[in-house]
C-alpha cells in the first residue's frame, strides 16, 4: 500500500502535514456523514419552524390555503402556479420564511422553497421522510423526489411515496420521470394523455439572459409553427443575402444572426433587402457602463455594467458605431458628488438613478433582485421626518419592504451601499454590494 503525505511547504498543509492517504479519506468520510446529519437536522428544524408559524387567519398568506382542492385529494383547476407548489401541505405565515432563509444564508426564495419541500416530505412522502430521518436518503435527493409531486394529486404522491421509499436512495431523474408517468398513466390516463399532446404542441420563444457573455453573444430559441419558422428561416436568408449585396463579409451563419437585429426594426429591414436608403433608426439600447480610469484612457479593455458583469470595452464601443441603433450619450453619473435631495416624499428622476447605481440589487439580506424592480424606501419612515435623500433611500423588492414595514426588521446605513439589518428573533447581518456577513 502506498502512502502519500502532504508537501509541508504548500500553504493548506497544516495539521495534516504527516496524515496518510487512508487517513485522509476516512476523514472525508467522516466530514461527509457529519455534513449529511446537519442537512437532516436543518430538515428537521425547517418542518418545526413552518409548523411553529402557522398562517394566522386574516392575514397575508404567500401560498395557497392547504384546504383548498377537489374532494378527491386532487388539487383545483382554479388554483395558480405558486398555490399548486403549496397543495396538500399546512399553511405557513407569509413573514415565516425570511427569518429562516437568513438563518441558513439564503436568499428568502431559497428558503420558501426548502419549507415548502421539507413540508411535502413530511405530510405528502412520510415514507421518503422516514427514510431521511433515519439518514438511509441524503436530503438533496428527497427534495428532488418532493419537486417531483409539486401540485399533484394525493394519491399521485403516495403511490410515488410507496414505489420510492425503499430505493430512495438510488434514484435519479430518469427513475423518478417513470415512477411518475406510471402513477399519473395508471390514475389518471385521460388527463395524462391530455399533458402530452400540450407538451408536443408547447410554442415559445425564449432567450436565455444567463448565456450572454462578454462580447454581448447571447442566445435565443424558437419553437413555433413550422409554417411560421419556415417563413421566418426565409427573411433571415434574404437580410443576410442584402447585407452581403451591402458589403458585409461575414460568413452566412453571422449574417444570419445579425438579421434577427435588423427584422425587429420592419421599416429598416425592408429598405435594405429593396437597395433603398434605410430610415433614420427608431431603437434605442440603454447601457450604464463602469469604466476605469485606464479603460478611459484605452488601457484597460475590460468594463462592467451595473449588474457587475465584466464586457470587453471594444463591445460598447462597437454597439456605438452602429447605424442601426440611436444613440444618445447622457451625463455621466459620478457617485462621488453629492445630491441635494427632494423636498417631497417623492426621488426625483436623477436621484432614484444615484441609488439604485449604488446599490444593484435589493439590500435585504442574501436578495438578489436588481434595484430597478425594487421600491425605494426611506430608512428613517417620511412621516417620522426622514428625509428624501441619497442617504436616507435604499431600493427593497416589494416583499422585502413589507418585511421591514409589518414584520418587524429593521436596518441602519453604516456606508455609502452598506446596511446592518436586525430580524425579530435575534439576527443581525450586514449587507453591502459584495453579499451579506452574518454577525449575530
């Protein structure tokens, strides 16, 4: 047997500088089964604290009532899409999440969706459940199965419940697919038939935000009519055989791809493919670009928009050049001057961009909302005498402001961009634009 020992002059030798490779491992297994007993603790703990909180008639709920639903166990054809996620399950109160999600280090979806998961385990799957409790299942693989029976009838959830729990622990997204698809073909047949058909006939049109990347390349797909997409592929040919006429030398597949810019402006599109003058450009792309002193002066090629995500420079500069787009340069926003404020409760246009620059998303703890789907609110309330200023503004998503107007959190500006928040059961977290500190 060959024994490996840690080189003691690398940084992460330490304690286990003379530790052997079986040591080693067995002290991975070890830290693995710790960290599976804390995963069902933290199950455990979600079960108690949405039991705990319970929805007090009356008041705002984020889910759906658990008596709501057909008499057959299954759930109504009125029901939305957040209150199937919540069928068959106890009602929670609707300020119950955040205090658990803070607790944990997640941003308040996050934690809805672990309660919620945890509650299905535990009234929908008992089976499954046992099986976790008793760590035979690592959680992650529970919740996987819980997703699975998200809005679906009772007896849908148990005869998933009955054929799982004893291979729980095996089973992937291909075994569960077919578990599920047998108890909804054998329980259910016309309506499975019925989800089928939708499916094959499912149309959309959807760009992917998460694959842009630095040059601005992004990605888009289509599923339509074949008629629809036939006649589409024929007006993407035909811009890109003008663009060539019009001296473009890239290749077909890129021209392609620049059509798709050119047809949402119709006027512009038909002009070029007749070899008519194009109209003035009526589309506008409105970008806030962080640049450094360097890349100003052209030595840095990198910039970053207000979402912190980094851009090659020379992808502005080259959407600024095109003939196709109006563009208009505005001033620039230097977040070092000062700001007079608002005389009332509302910001004025330039001061609600000051805030929502400083500040990119939501400052509630672990949020990640972008600032400009967000309220801005006043730390210091307007009808206590807050004032409507730069340092007395911060943007919170609508749930996150209810939190802090009825539910008790509080908050403080420590910075330009940083806060300290306090929660009603003890916690205390800081957040700035880099994330959130937990310092209770």
């Amino acid at each position: 047997m060959s024994i490996t020992r840690l080189d003691k002059n690398r940084p992460d030798a330490g304690e286990l500088e003379d530790t052997t490779a079986a040591e080693l491992i067995a002290r991975v297994r070890d830290a693995r089964a710790t960290a599976d007993r804390a995963e069902v603790d933290l199950l455990r703990l979600a079960v108690a604290w949405a039991h705990s909180h319970p929805l007090v008639p009356g008041d705002a709920s984020w889910h759906a009532p658990a008596a709501s639903g057909d008499e057959d166990g299954s759930p109504s054809d009125t029901d939305d899409v957040e209150d199937l996620e919540w069928f068959g399950i106890p009602d929670v109160a609707w300020d119950a999440p955040a205090a658990f999600a803070a607790a944990n280090a997640m941003t308040t979806t996050a934690g809805k969706a672990f309660l919620r998961d945890a509650l299905i385990l535990r009234h929908r799957l008992p089976g499954v459940f046992a099986c976790v409790v008793s760590h035979q299942v690592p959680v992650w693989r529970a919740r996987r199965i819980a997703q699975a029976v998200i809005g679906k009838p009772a007896d849908v959830a148990a005869y998933v419940d009955t054929e799982l729990a004893r291979t729980a622990h095996a089973v992937g997204t291909v075994t569960l697919d077919r578990v599920l698809d047998q108890a909804m073909t054998f329980l259910y047949p016309e309506q499975r038939e019925e989800e089928q058909l939708e499916a094959l006939d499912a149309r959309y049109a959807r760009l992917s935000e998460r694959s842009l990347n630095h040059t601005g390349v992004a990605e888009m797909a289509l599923r339509a009519e074949w008629a629809d997409l036939k006649d589409f592929d024929k007006a993407l040919s035909l811009v890109a055989a003008a663009l060539k006429r019009d001296g473009n030398t890239e290749p077909l597949d890129v021209r392609r791809a620049m059509a798709i810019g050119v047809l949402a402006d119709p006027a512009r599109a038909l002009a070029l493919i007749n070899g008519e003058e194009p109209p003035a450009p009526t589309r506008e792309v409105v970008a806030y670009v962080h640049l450094t002193e360097e890349a100003v002066r052209g030595l840095d090629p990198l910039a970053r928009d207000e979402h912190g995500r980094t851009w090659l420079e020379a992808t502005f500069r080259a959407w600024c050049l095109r003939t196709d787009r109006h563009v208009t340069v505005r001033p620039v926003i230097d977040l070092n001057d000062s700001h007079p404020g608002c005389e009332g409760y509302t910001p004025s246009e330039s001061l609600r961009e000051r805030v929502i620059l400083r500040n990119p998303t939501c400052v509630f703890p672990h949020c990640a909302r972008p600032s400009r789907a967000c309220d801005l609110d006043h730390l210091i309330p307007w009808l206590e005498g807050g004032p409507t200023t730069e340092a007395n503004l911060a943007p919170l998503c609508r749930h996150h402001h209810r939190l802090k107007t009825h539910a008790g959190w509080r908050y403080q500006s420590l910075a330009p961009g940083t806060f300290l928040w306090h929660e009603p059961h003890g916690q205390w977290l800081i957040t700035a634009p880099t994330g959130t500190v937990d310092i209770t």
